[in-house]
C-alpha cells in the first residue's frame, strides 16, 4: 500500500485547526488504515497560535500528525516546501476548512495507487459533483477555467478546487518548474503536469462553499490571469525533456 502525506496549508487558523486534525486523523484511521499515511500541518507566516496548534498536535501523535513552518505566505510555497521535503509515495492536500467532503479522498488516492494516473484532483464542474455555493462564485470558477481550456486545450476541468493528490515522481520533476506560490501555484501545477504527459484525474466531489474564506476576488482573479499569460508566453514545458515513461 502506498504511503500518503496529507498536507493542510495553514494561516492564522487556530480556531479551524484543532476539529480538522481530529476529523481527518478519524476519517484516515478508519478508512485508509491499510495505508502509511501522515497528516502535515503546512503553516505559512501565521501570527496567532496556529503554530501552537500544530506543535501539540505533533507532540501528541507522533507519526500521524507533523508540521512544517514558513515565515513567508503564500499557499503554493506551503506545498513546495511540504511536497518537496516528503518521502511519501503520494503527496496530496486539502484545505483546512474541509469544505470538500473528506469522503471523496480515497477516490484520489485510489486513482494514483490503482488506476494509473500521476495526478487526482477533485472537480466541482466534474458530472457528479454536487456543490452548494454561491452564484458569483460558479460563475468564476466556469468562467476561469474555461479560459484554461481555450488558451492551453487541458482536459482537467477544475483547476482551484483545494483537494488534490500527485505521485511523488510527478511531483518531483513538475514542481521544480512552477514560478508562482500563491494560489496560481494550483492552476500552473495542472497545466505542466499535462503537458508533460502526465495523466489527470477528474474527480467530483461535494463542496460546500466556506463563508468565511480568506481568499480576496479581485486579487486572485488578476494573479490567475497574469500567471495564464505568463504560462503561454514562456511555455516552460518545451524545455522540459521527454514526457514520462507512464504517460
């Protein structure tokens, strides 16, 4: 069976972080327990006691629960450091708010350890999904990523959802080439995985929209479209050697 980290990117979440750790060390315990698996707490420049969370957590269930910790922000920086340091045969995340249902999770893992793909990710625009979210928010999230579609012709359907899984192989050659650590960091992680040959899973997921997210429109909606263009203008998978030997 194979061995899985699962990584919750973290900032200023002290009051989430305590129910999630407990929620997915019962789901995991449960349901993936013929599997190695360990949770990683991936602070990124938190200033209240997330760290503190993460730390006692750690202390009191060694081998299940770790933590890494950055000084800098940035949710893609978070996973490169936790991905890159892992030895896990998959490396995978979710957010900490578990807005996907923790029960789609095996369907992931079980899409790279039995099925051939090099990368899983859940869908909210997949056949099948069923999500609870508000009108604005559909509208950017067909929106964005039928711009992915049309500028880069990728199969992937859903490039922000928070829940995603990857090979270490896979990991360990694309993540090298991404630029962006933010939340472009997802979307340039899925393109140069096609690109380079990799296979991606599709698959859908019940989500429910959090409320209370951190994450600014505007911003990321500008940050989305730079990092696209960026991608298209350098096309860094043309330098990147032959596709891998799964694809």
């Amino acid at each position: 069976m194979a061995a899985i980290d699962v990584v919750i990117p973290v900032l200023n979440e002290e009051r989430a972080l305590p129910a999630c750790l407990d929620t997915l060390r019962g789901f995991l315990s449960s349901e993936l327990a013929e599997h190695r698996w360990r949770i990683v707490v991936a602070d990124n420049g938190s200033t209240d006691g997330t760290l503190a969370v993460a730390e006692a957590s750690a202390k009191e269930h060694p081998g299940e629960v770790a933590f890494v910790h950055l000084d800098e922000r940035g949710r893609g920086r978070a996973l490169r450091r936790a991905w890159g340091e892992s030895t896990a045969d998959v490396v995978s995340y979710m957010d900490v708010d578990l807005s996907t249902r923790i029960q789609d999770f095996p369907a992931l893992i079980g899409a790279i350890e039995n099925d051939g793909y090099d990368v899983a990710i859940g869908s909210r625009l997949a056949k099948g999904a069923r999500v609870t979210r508000s009108l604005k928010r559909r509208f950017l999230t067909r929106g964005y990523n039928t711009m992915i579609k049309a500028m880069f012709f990728t199969r992937f359907s859903d490039a922000q959802c928070g829940f995603k899984a990857v090979s270490r192989e896979a990991a360990q050659r694309v993540i090298p080439l991404i630029e962006d650590n933010n939340w472009f960091f997802d979307t340039e992680l899925l393109i140069l995985a096609e690109k380079l040959g990799y296979r991606v899973k599709d698959v859908p997921v019940e989500w429910i929209e959090d409320t209370d997210t951190r994450v600014k429109i505007g911003s990321t909606v500008a940050e989305d479209v730079r990092g696209l263009i960026r991608l298209r203008l350098r096309r860094p998978w043309r330098r990147a050697g032959e596709p891998p030997a799964t694809s």
